[in-house]
C-alpha cells in the first residue's frame, strides 16, 4: 500500500533547508554564548593538589618497569603508606570531601547556567517547530519502518493510511538534532556541549583526555534532552555530577590499591640483550 | 573542510622506541584518535549525501554506510602505512572505533539529499 505522494517544492524551500539551518546556526551560537559566558573560576588549591598527587601516582604506575626495583619500592611506600603517605585518606574524610562538593554553591550554579544554555535553545525551536510547521508531510525518510513508529513520527497527520516513511516536520527536527552532532564536532573544533565534563576534569586537576567521557556524557545527555524536555531531567543531571565527583575522590583509594597492586619487572635486563641483537645486525 | 585536510597530514607517531614493553605517547595518541573521529564524521556524511543522490532505500542505505565506514577504515590503514602498532595501540581502534558514532549523521544527511532529489 505504499503509493507514492508528491510533495510541494515549497515544503523543501521554507521547511526543511530553513529548519536545518537554524538548528546549525543555533548551535555555533551556543557555542559561542558558552564560550563568552564562562566563568573564570578560582581552582582551590586542595582539589588541584589531590589532582596532581592521582596524576603522579598513575605516571608511577605506568613507568613502573623503567626505574630499578628499590626506587620504585621507596617511590611507593612514599605514596601509600599508613602514616603520611599521600594517597591514604582515612574513610571519614572521603564521605566528607564528597558531601561539600556536591552543596558548593558557585559549582552548583555553573552547573545551572550549562544545562540552562543546552535546555533553553533546544526547547524554543521545539516549540517553535511545533507551532509553524505541524499539521502536515515534511519529509520522506529512505527506509521504512514498523507502524509502532507511526505515532511518534506523525504527530501532526490524522491519516492512518500513509506510508509511515513520510514524517512530519517534528521528526525532522529531532533527526537534525542527532545528525548535526556530526558537523558540529568538525565544524567547531571540540565537542562543545561537554564543556562541563571538562571542566570538572580541569578542576580535579586530571590531566586526563575527556574524550571517552565525553561521548558516553554527550549521548546520556541529548538522550535525556530529548527524550523529556521537563524538570525531570534536571535532577538527573545532579546526581550523574556528583556521582563523577565522588568518583573524583574515591579515586584516591582506588590509586593506591593500583599502586599496591603493581608487580615489578624490571625492563632494562632485556635492553642490553636488544642492542646487542641491533649491533650483530649492524655489523654484518 | 580544513579540519580535515590538515588533520590527515598529522597522524603523529605514538610508539617510537619499539621495545618488548610497548610505550605509548598518550597526547600522540589522542591526536590519532581525534583524527580517526573526524575522517569517520566526514565520511559518513559525504556517505549520507551519496546515498541520497544514487536513491538508496532501506537496507541498501544501510549496507552502504558499511561499506563506507570499510573504506574508511582502509583509507586509514594505507594513510598509517600498514603499521599500525606505530599509531594505535590496538587494531579495535582503527577499524571499529566510531563505527556506529556516523550512523546519525549518515542517516541525516541521506533523509536530505534523498528528499531533496527524489521527493521534491
């Protein structure tokens, strides 16, 4: 039963090609709104400390086979051991560190202003969306889907008879709020809407690339977006930060349990063997 | 698209000294992986425009994007001179990382030319 409609140009003149492009300017425009409005925080010096003690410990652990097994012994009990070391936190001061980030003001509201930039963009042009373009076919998707889809794609049309290929202009817009993820990640240089994981990342003082984060943070976040355009959203969002948080000092144990862990093997044995394989090849 | 022309000139060493313990440049290594994101992004959307042109529909689309992303991959892997322990420390990373992140974009951008071409 699939007949083929035909579609006024006019729909691909003042529908489609204008709804795409204000979706891309409206998020250059964010981004350059977040840039512009970004606070310069004071880092405190405790929180940078712990972060550059993890930052330490962990290039310890990796280069552990490259310094002779007493150095990395001494090097070792100077993080880890029960009197001073640095990375020993009693259990009582963990629950507390983690407690005041997450009642600290002036990160509670920066975290505010960034889900306000992201929300508040998205849910005008929703509305926008809704209110001039509803009512009728936008656009033909290439590949058919179920009819379970029918709802969800064709708000705006009351016939049940059409092709579920052809979608009304809501799901154009949420097909352009994915895809234009794409672009904008080529287009502006970084993942601009993750600015707030790194952040968090530069004020634990982690000298860490975000980009794994960044996806999985980025995807649980447009998810979110659009799934529930409410407040509900909004307590999510607090609680998946102060879980990275007191991933952030719980962390410090979990160094030192790594560091605990780690088996010496001393690598420059093997390196004299090598050169002198390199040599004999050389010399032949 | 600068980004890209300039990003595929730049794939940086990540492991020079080759030692039985392999050692890793992480900045090096991040730069490579950006690099693949981004070869990948492009890909998928001059994919997506492709495919819309031609007049792909429903599984064949699909299976296109696949061959893109394949051809990606291979286009990295020549771009990496066949050594690829040099650039990454895995072989996941070059050939499946990212494969599913242009799915959107292709999906986008294939809704779009197909609409404007065929439809319109």
């Amino acid at each position: 039963m699939a007949e083929d409609l035909v579609l006024d140009t006019a729909i691909r003149d003042w529908v489609l090609i204008p709804l795409s492009v204000v979706m891309v300017l409206i998020g250059i425009l964010r981004y350059f709104v977040s840039k512009l409005m970004r606070s310069s925080q004071v880092p405190d010096p405790k929180i940078v400390k712990e972060g550059q003690v993890i930052v330490r410990a962990r290039n310890l652990r990796a280069a552990a086979n490259f310094i002779p097994p007493k150095s990395f012994r001494s090097r070792r009990v100077y993080f880890s051991n029960e009197e001073n070391g640095l990375l020993f936190v009693p259990k009582g001061q963990a629950q507390n560190a983690q407690a005041q980030m997450f009642s600290d003001p002036n990160m509670a509201m920066d975290m505010m202003k960034k889900n306000l930039s992201m929300i508040i963009p998205q849910t005008l042009t929703f509305a926008w969306v809704n209110f001039f373009f509803s009512g009728f076919v936008a656009a033909k998707i290439p590949f058919p889907l179920t009819q379970r889809f029918r709802s969800m794609l064709q708000n705006g049309i009351d016939l049940s008879t059409v092709d579920v290929s052809y979608v009304s202009s809501r799901s154009w817009y949420f097909l352009n709020l994915f895809g234009l993820r794409g672009l904008f990640s080529l287009i502006l240089g970084e993942e601009n809407a993750t600015d707030d994981t790194q952040r968090m990342m530069q004020m634990s003082g982690f000298g860490f690339d975000p980009s794994k984060q960044c996806a999985t943070c980025y995807c649980a976040a447009t998810i979110f977006c659009a799934s529930d355009f409410c407040a509900a959203w909004v307590p999510d969002s607090y609680r998946n930060f102060s879980q990275c948080f007191s991933q952030d000092h719980q962390s410090l144990g979990a160094e030192k349990d790594g560091l605990d862990i780690v088996q010496h093997e001393w690598a420059l044995p093997k390196f004299e063997h090598r050169a002198e394989a390199v040599l004999r090849k050389l010399t032949m | 698209m600068t980004g890209h022309s300039d990003s595929s000139s730049s794939e940086k060493k990540s492991n020079e000294e080759m030692n039985d313990v392999p050692v890793f440049s992480a900045e090096n290594m991040q730069n490579n992986m950006k690099v693949i994101y981004y070869s990948r992004t492009f890909m998928s959307i001059i994919g997506g425009v492709i495919a819309g042109i031609l007049g792909f529909t429903g599984f064949m689309g699909f299976v296109f994007y696949f061959l893109v992303m394949t051809i990606t991959s291979i286009g990295l892997i020549a771009k990496a001179k066949f050594s690829v322990h040099l650039y990454v420390d895995s072989w996941n990373r070059i050939i499946l990382d990212g494969f599913m992140g242009g799915l959107m974009s292709f999906v986008l951008f294939w809704t779009f030319a197909y609409d404007i071409v065929h439809i319109f």
